[in-house]
C-alpha cells in the first residue's frame, strides 16, 4: 500500500522514525512529508534512508509531476504522527501552503492523526474544538496516551507508541476494502411538507449522521448513492468524492427515490429522519393572517406511507434493510425497550437507535447509538463522533452480512 507519513514539529518526531520502518517493513509504499519544523527534530536525510523515497518539504519541488497534489491523490492512506496542536488547528482550518497541507486536502484515503503535545494544550477548548472538527469530517484520532513528557510533565498529551500506530494503520487499511463490491443506498437529511409556497412541516435533522454512513462506506470500498433529502450544505460537501447525490424534498419524493434504487442495492440504510404525516390540502397561495379574517386556519393531517416497513417488506434474498430510530423514551421506558418495539414493526435486519432531545441527536457534531439486530439482540454500541458511530454501523452491517 502507498502511505504517507506527515510529520510536524514536535520531540515525538524522533519515535516515527520507529513507525516508517515498522511501515516499510512491512511491505508499503512510504512517502514521508515532514513539515520544515519537523527537519529541526529528525534531518532529511534519515527520512530519506528509513523510508527509502525522496523527500521535500516544499510544494515548488518537482513541480513538473505536480508532487504538491499527487502524493495525496496516489496514498491509500495518510497519517500524520506527531500531530502538534499547530497541525491540527491548521488542517481543521485547511491550510495548505506546505507540502503537507496540500497532500492532505488532495487525497480522498483514510486519514489518521496521533496528536501529541502538552497536556494543557491538548485540554485547551481550541485544540478540542478542532479534534472535534476532524473527526466529524472522518479523520481517525490515535491518542494521545498518559504519560512522561518533556521536562517534569506528565499526563495526558504523549504520542501513542509506534507499534500501535502501526495496528490502527493496518485497521484503517483492513476497512478501506471490506464492502467492496457492495452497492449501498443511504438516505439522510430530514423531509419538508409544505404547508404553503413558504410554510413546511419538517424537523431538525442536519443529515450528518447519514452523509457519514455513506462517506464511510465509500472509503471501504463500496458503490454508494446518497439520497439527501433536507441535508445541510456543509454535510454534503462532506459526501466527497465517490459518493452520488440523488434529491428528495418530501416524504413521497423519498418513496419514490428509495423504490427505484433500493431493487439493485445489496445495503439500504435509512437514516433520513422522513414525517409522519403530510397536509392533505396544500394551499396554493400563502396563508395570510389578513385572510384568515382573525380565525386561525386548520390544518388536516393525513399519514405519510412507512417507507422503511415497505423497503423491508420487498426485500430481495440477500439484501440487508437498516432502519434509524431516534427515540425519546417514556419515564420507566428504556431506550432499548423502544427499540426493539420498532424493529419488530419495522421488520429490518438492523436498526440503529439513538435519543434525541432538546441538545442530543439532531444539529449535533456527535451520537450514541444501539444497533438491534433481527434477534432483537444488541449487536453494537457507539458514541462519539458521527463518523465513529458510521464505522460502528458498518461494522455491524458486514458481520450480519457474513453470516
């Protein structure tokens, strides 16, 4: 495999020296790009020598191969160890005016960070805020672990040891091909009724949850479409590369989309939050307090069709139907009580619950979800970011597929 080691300026630069030759050893492609603070920790020539490829740190090197952009688009994996508080601030903003920015911001491979710094700078609101902005965009965070420092510090802050880098690596590696060759439909993003021209029923749903189930089923492999209904923008230009947009507004606009593709798709994921019930009679014209004379006007609520019951119950042999559920559970009612009651109405193979409230579920960067399998046993838990709980879903979705 090609991989690239992005090293920036820390102490801990001298333990990846350890990690390219753990990398080369066994058997990969490795290409490091130090950034020029890196080089005043561990000279150029003995990450020449260790990983036997030339390196630069500058983007007006090699010019005429475009190496500013190649390394990137040619890695099946990138990881950047140590990854300073300045790194991470700088990839979470995307700059890219070194080698290593543009090599991140060019590649669509698997990125995995293993921060290491002071703990004060590691707890620091920014540094976290943009751990945060990372994983939500799918980068694996690797650490960092307790320990001695430099000086008399210890605590939370020192890179993980070269020797579990290189088992996340060959995880993240493992995972990138696991669904290839499955074709997968994912919905996500939250349906609009109209009420009027300018009036909808809806709900709070981002669509995030659903754009990193389909993101992570790309990277390991699959054909994907994602079927956004109301997804925030940012979300989808999450989707990235690999991944095909198809547009529903409505619950029937989902119906619709979700019984043309689901026939030809071996996983359908349902995680767009779609409403129950639509208006029965949408008004041609906006609804006006003026005309409405001081009466307030009456909506007629009919149900929309259950379009996860229906994918599940056209199933074709072989083809996997997950269901999302997110729940607000009744005093002395557990979560998992009310989950496994919708999967039996539902009728899926899985279904992945979650509680949603007033700050939980919707319009948040993370989740916690249970994933109830046909037996109505607990198959997998996850909490963290959405990108974290997507590999988790997935995880479960190929072990039930496996057997």
């Amino acid at each position: 495999m090609n991989i690239v080691v992005g090293v920036s300026g820390g102490i801990a630069a001298y333990k990846v020296v350890a990690l390219v030759r753990l990398l080369v050893k066994d058997g990969h492609d490795v290409h490091v790009v130090p950034t020029v603070d890196a080089l005043r920790f561990v000279g150029q020539p003995t990450w020449e020598a260790i990983s036997r490829n030339p390196v630069t740190t500058s983007v007006h090197d090699d010019v005429a191969h475009v190496r500013h952009v190649a390394l990137g688009q040619a890695a099946d994996l990138v990881v950047v160890a140590p990854a300073t508080a300045n790194t991470l601030a700088r990839m979470a903003a995307g700059l890219a005016d070194d080698l290593l920015g543009t090599t991140l911001l060019a590649t669509a491979a698997p990125v995995l960070v293993a921060p290491a710094m002071h703990t004060e700078m590691w707890e620091h609101p920014a540094t976290q805020a943009n751990v945060g902005v990372l994983a939500a965009r799918g980068v694996e965070v690797i650490g960092p672990d307790s320990g001695r420092l430099t000086g008399e510090d210890s605590g939370p802050g020192r890179m993980t040891e070269p020797e579990a880098i290189r088992d996340a690596i060959a995880r993240a590696l493992a995972r990138r091909a696991d669904a290839a060759g499955l074709r997968i439909v994912v919905s996500a993003g939250g349906t609009r009724e109209p009420i009027d021209p300018v009036r909808y029923i809806g709900n709070r749903s981002s669509g995030r949850q659903g754009v990193a189930v389909a993101r992570a089923a790309a990277d390991r492999g699959a054909e994907v479409t994602l079927v956004a209904a109301h997804v925030e923008e940012a979300a989808l230009v999450d989707a990235g590369h690999g991944v095909s947009v198809r547009r529903a507004g409505t619950a029937a606009e989902l119906e619709a989309v979700m019984a043309e593709l689901a026939p030809r798709a071996d996983v359908v994921v349902m995680a767009a939050a779609v409403a129950d019930y639509r208006v029965a009679d949408v008004a041609e014209r906006k609804l006006t307090k003026e005309a409405a004379a001081g009466v307030a006007p009456t909506l007629t609520l009919v149900e929309n069709a259950d379009i996860l019951a229906g994918l599940a119950e056209r199933r074709r042999p072989g083809q996997t139907i997950v269901g999302f559920a997110a729940e607000t559970p009744a005093p002395g009612e557990t979560l998992l009580e009310r989950g496994i009651r919708k999967r039996r109405r539902k009728g899926v193979d899985l279904l992945a619950v979650n509680e949603v409230g007033w700050t939980e579920g919707f319009e948040r960067a993370d989740n916690a979800l249970l994933v109830i399998d046909a037996h109505d046993e607990v198959v997998a838990t996850a909490s963290g970011a959405k990108r974290e709980t997507a590999e988790a879903l997935l995880d479960a979705i190929l072990a039930v597929r496996s057997r």
